[in-house]
C-alpha cells in the first residue's frame, strides 16, 4: 500500500518546520500568506489529505453532526438541510443524515448509530409516532452532546429548537378561506396528536370561532398524509364541503387528483409546506410558507451557539418563525 502523506513529508520538502505546516494549513494569522501558498501547493501536489481521526482525538470533536428528518424526499426537509449544510459548512462541520420515514423506531435506532458514529450533536425533526417516548433524545442530552429540535419538537424536552407558529399558521389557512366566503370548511389532520399538528388545530377552531361558525370541532376530521390519503380522505366524504385544509401538500395534490376525476372544480383545497410542485400542478396549491432555508439556518446557528458553552442547556432558546400565506388558484 502506498505510504499515507503526512505533514512531516510536506515539512522535509519545503525545508521548514512541522509546526510551520501546521499553522499554515490551519490558516494561523502568525504565517505569511507566501509561505500559506507554498504549503498548500505543496499539500496539493503530495495529494496530502488531513487525518481526520487525529484531529478528533485531539480536540475531542468529530465536527460532523447527526440530522435527523422524517424524509429527505420531502422538499421541506430536504430544504431545511440544504440550508443547514451550507451553513454549518462554513464552520468545518460536516453532516450524516438520517431518515426515519415516520416510524419511531427507526428515529431511536437513527439516535444510537450517530452517537455511536461519535457526532458533535443531532439537529432533528420527530417522527409522527415520536408522541410520548423521548428517551433516546433524553440519552443525546445525557451524554452532553447537542441537541436542537426543528419543526417538530417535544414540549418536554429543554433544548434549542426552531419551529413554525403553528397555532398563527392554522388560523391563517382558515382565515383565507373564510374571507373567501367559505363556510363549510374540513380540516384533515393526521390520526397521530404531536405538537405542530395539535397547534394548527387549535389555530384553525379559533379563526372559525372569531368568525361564528358554529361548532368548530365537528369541522376536524383525520385521515393518513398522502397523496393516496388525499384520495382516501375525498372518497370516504358522505358529502363535500366548499373548502379542505389537508394537513401537507402531498394530501392536498391527492385531494385535487380524485376531484379532478369526479369533475369537481368547485371544491377549494390548501396545503402546508409550499412544496416545489405546489406552483406548477393544476390548479396552482395554496399552502402555507414555512420558510426552510430559515429554519435550517438558524438550526445551524442555535448549534454552533452550544458549541461555544461551557453548559450547552443553559438557557435554551426558542426561535419560533412566521408562516407565510402564499395564494394561489386552487382557493379561488
């Protein structure tokens, strides 16, 4: 096997120091920018690579962290790393991502093998069968490592987290609706009861309760987030009402699909989450912003804040961000 490159090499070529080496590939403002180049130059055509491992061992950081989603192939989540890496990138931090696809189990068995993976911290977003059973985050924290929750958090955990007014954004949908003049309006809400969805109900009875619509609570009906859970949901209606909030954008286009093929025009859909094809199917979906880049941003921020603190969890803070009604025609 060919020998691995070392510092110690590049030094001999160059005829300087090990030290000088050092601090030059570690941008020190003690080195001159001419000796900089010759180093890195040099680095670059031994085809030096950092030993990683070493480092680690010496700091005590991996510098990658543990991100957590439900699923990458939803455009939120996949928004929300995108913008998360590009941040933590700039830090020297680097990202191993695991998927939960909505099961419980995975998101404790995802917790384990980064932790075993020795991650500087885990930035995630629960599963929907995340709803009471949070020891494997409690064991993140007990370890000392950083967590930060996004989008969906857990109310009895005390960490970093950034998420969505919930409650303002489940008004907001009503509100559109009801000053559109739609009085019969469902909300479809998933069976399983976490925090963001409990909230958007909650928003979503107030605004029909500020604008007397009688039994407010009748109008909650919960169903499976799918595109084939859109269609189930519409099929299994004894009678259609004028407007559905659906809990995501992939029921709501499920929804327009099996209207589409009843000729049903008249029956006005929104969606959460604005995602990539919510502008482009047809009619254009009307959904609620939830402003991922931001949120992937400030996640990045909360952790490198922790990694600066001698006491990670002292004084843990709450970014909470503000949805954004965006119009379109399936509402009108």
């Amino acid at each position: 096997m060919k020998k691995k490159v070392t510092i110690y090499d590049i030094a001999r070529e160059l005829n300087v120091t090990v030290s000088t080496v050092s601090r030059a590939l570690n941008d020190s403002k003690s080195i001159s920018k001419e000796t900089k180049e010759q180093v890195r130059d040099m680095a670059k055509k031994m085809n030096y690579s950092p030993n990683k491992l070493a480092a680690s061992l010496k700091s005590g950081k991996t510098f990658t962290i543990g991100v957590i989603v439900p699923s990458a192939r939803v455009q939120f989540f996949a928004s929300v790393i995108h913008s998360m890496e590009d941040h933590l990138k700039s830090a020297g931090y680097g990202i191993l991502l695991y998927q939960t696809n909505e099961s419980l189990e995975s998101e404790k068995q995802g917790v384990k093998t980064l932790l075993e993976a020795q991650v500087d911290g885990i930035i995630a977003s629960l599963s929907l069968e995340t709803e009471t059973d949070v020891s494997h985050f409690r064991e993140v924290i007990r370890q000392g490592k950083a967590l930060v929750l996004f989008d969906r958090s857990f109310e009895g955990l005390t960490v970093p987290s950034v998420t969505l007014n919930d409650f303002k954004a489940g008004y907001m949908a009503a509100e559109h609706l009801l000053t559109k003049g739609f009085k019969e309006i469902l909300y479809m809400a998933p069976v399983q009861n976490i925090g963001i969805f409990r909230r958007r109900k909650e928003g979503f009875i107030a605004a029909l309760k500020d604008y007397c619509v009688p039994n407010p609570e009748e109008k909650i009906h919960y169903g499976t987030l799918s595109i084939e859970g859109g269609r189930t949901f519409i099929r299994d209606l004894n009678d259609l009402p004028q407007a559905i909030i659906a809990g995501d954008d992939f029921t709501a286009l499920g929804m327009l699909r099996e209207l589409q093929e009843r000729k049903n025009e008249k029956v006005a859909v929104m969606g959460f989450a604005n995602e990539v094809f919510s502008e482009f199917i047809t009619p254009s979906l009307t959904t609620i912003e939830q402003q991922p880049y931001k949120m992937g941003q400030e996640c990045a921020r909360l952790f490198l804040n922790m990694s600066q603190k001698n006491n990670i969890y002292d004084n843990p803070e709450e970014v909470i961000l503000e949805p954004i009604l965006v119009k379109r025609a399936s509402t009108k």
